[in-house]
C-alpha cells in the first residue's frame, strides 16, 4: 500500500489526535468518494454532449430546409437588387457575427439601409421566425441568408 503524507494546521491535528478514529481509513473513503464523484461527472458530461449533438443533428435537419427555403423566397419575391446584393455579400460574413443579435442587425442594415433601434429589431426578428415570442438563432439566420446566397449566385451574372 502506498503512503501519502498531508499537511494539516496544528490546531485540526490536535483535535483529529483527541479522538479514537482510524483517520487513514477516513482519508481513504473520503478520496474514493472524491474521485468516484469526479469520474462520474466526467462520464455523464459525455452522455450530455452526445445528447445535445443528437439535438442539434435533429434540429439541424428539421429547420435547415425551411429558413433556407424562406431566405430564398425572400430574395426571389421581394428583395431588390441592392438588398439582394447587400444581403448576398453578408451571408459571406456570417463568420465574423458571434450571436444572432448582431446578425439580424447587419440583415436589417442590408436589407433596409438604416440601423435598427429596438423595436424595429424586433419586429423583424418576429417577421423572420414567424413567432413575436422569438428571435431567430445564429444558425437560422446563417440558414435564411444561405438560401439568400443561393438565388445571388444564381442571378448575379445575368442581371
């Protein structure tokens, strides 16, 4: 059996001696149950990243199609030319937008030529997730500008 020494202040050293237990043994518990305890949550981390990358999978799958198909009907029935433009060159940037907020305010920027205040934020976020409870998220709005992207990249030599 290995050793291990510990340091203790004199004042807990003097209690612990003042009583008749097998301070090893506690030690020994007290470790196992530590390590137990840390190897545990390491292994159920696992199974909650494995869980929300199925979700996100999921998510992905039922929601991708559909703000893509919304991004491109937007930008083959109603968008202009320059919102066309403006939105297409943004969905290449999506890179440097860490969170949906400051997308959907550059979308907004692109599309309607003025910086949005609150309100106008969103109402345009309800506009585009259809609910006035919600905000699109990050990957829709990447989604939505992809199906944008596509219709520019379709058109944009020919016009």
């Amino acid at each position: 059996m290995a050793t291990l020494n510990i340091s203790l202040p004199d004042e807990l050293k003097m209690r612990m001696d003042a009583t008749h237990e097998n301070w090893s043994a506690i030690a020994r518990r007290a470790f196992e149950l530590q390590l137990n305890s840390t190897m545990k949550v390491g292994a159920d981390m696992e199974s909650v990243i494995e869980r929300l990358r199925a979700s996100k999978q999921k998510i992905e799958q039922e929601q991708r199609p559909e703000w893509t198909k919304e991004g491109r009907e937007w930008a083959m029935e109603f968008a202009e030319y320059d919102q066309l433009q403006r939105a297409a060159k943004l969905a290449n940037e999506v890179a440097n937008f860490p969170d949906a907020d400051e997308l959907l305010a550059a979308l907004f920027l692109a599309i309607n030529e003025e910086i949005p205040d609150r309100d106008a934020l969103a109402e345009f976020g309800e506009i585009l997730s259809g609910n006035e409870q919600r905000r699109p998220t990050l990957d829709q709005l990447c989604w939505h500008l992809e199906g944008v992207q596509q219709v520019w990249n379709e058109v944009s030599s020919k016009v």
